[in-house]
C-alpha cells in the first residue's frame, strides 16, 4: 500500500492563499501594465498595486510564491519584478572555495606548460567575453589539457 504521507498536498491546499489575497477581486491590470508602458504611468501603477498588497492578509504568502517561482512580472507581495530581481540576485551566494569537500572541488589545470597562462588574449582566448577572439591556436592545446 502506498505511504500516503509522502503524497504532494491537493493542489487547493498549495493555492489557498490566493483565496484570501486583498487583490483577488481586483482587476489584474494594477498589478501588471502592459509591455509598452513605462515611466510615470508605469511607477504610479505599481505605487497602487503596493497600496493593496500593504494591507493583504497573505502578503509573505504572495511574496514568497513570487521569489520561489522567480514570477518575471507584475507586482506580487508588493514587489515589482525588477525588487524581486535584485533580492534574488543578492540572494545567490557563492561558496568560497576553501569551502569545498575534496570531491566538490573542481579540478585545477595547470595551464603554466600550454602556454595559455601567458595568454593576453590576442589570438587566444576571449578573456573579456565580448565575442571578438578571432579563434586563436587555444585548439592546439586542448589534448594536453584533457590528458589531465
């Protein structure tokens, strides 16, 4: 017989909250302009849409949805998509090397005896990441960065 306890929640268990949300009868385009307004028009819309969700019973219910989806518009747990964007940017943090277990830790190539590690980037490498390396000889090297 199956576990019941591992089962997922009913769907209406997950979504309850929005049943609650101060916005629920509201219409959507406070919360979401469309894709050619900006400016003025754009800021006092989202000011409105913050106005609502300040007094909602669910707001921490909205926000967190919002962030854990990575929801790309309109405003939800009074934030516009560009504050849950750079609260989920300040959020990624990257683990310190010294930090690693030995099997989490990437392998280190020694690029001293290719030649590479002298490498400016002309002919070579696109170190800036601006597309202009003209393809460079760095082919040439990699059966002995392979070989490891």
């Amino acid at each position: 017989m199956a576990d019941v306890r591992r089962l997922p929640l009913p769907v209406t268990q997950i979504w309850d909250w929005q049943m609650r949300a101060a916005c629920r009868d509201l219409d959507s385009e406070l919360f979401f302009h469309p894709s050619n307004e900006r400016g003025p028009a754009a800021n006092a819309r989202d000011r409105a849409a913050k106005v609502v969700c300040s007094g909602c019973p669910v707001l921490e219910e909205c926000r967190s949805h919002a962030l854990d989806v990575h929801e790309p518009y309109g405003v939800w747990g009074g934030l516009t998509a560009r504050e849950r964007e750079t609260i989920l940017r300040r959020s990624y943090q990257r683990t310190p090397l010294s930090e690693l277990s030995g099997t989490d830790r990437p392998e280190v190539v020694d690029l001293s005896a290719t030649g590479l590690a002298e490498d400016t980037g002309a002919g070579g490498i696109d170190h800036d990441g601006a597309g202009d390396d003209d393809g460079g000889d760095w082919a040439e090297h990699l059966p002995s960065l392979m070989r490891g």
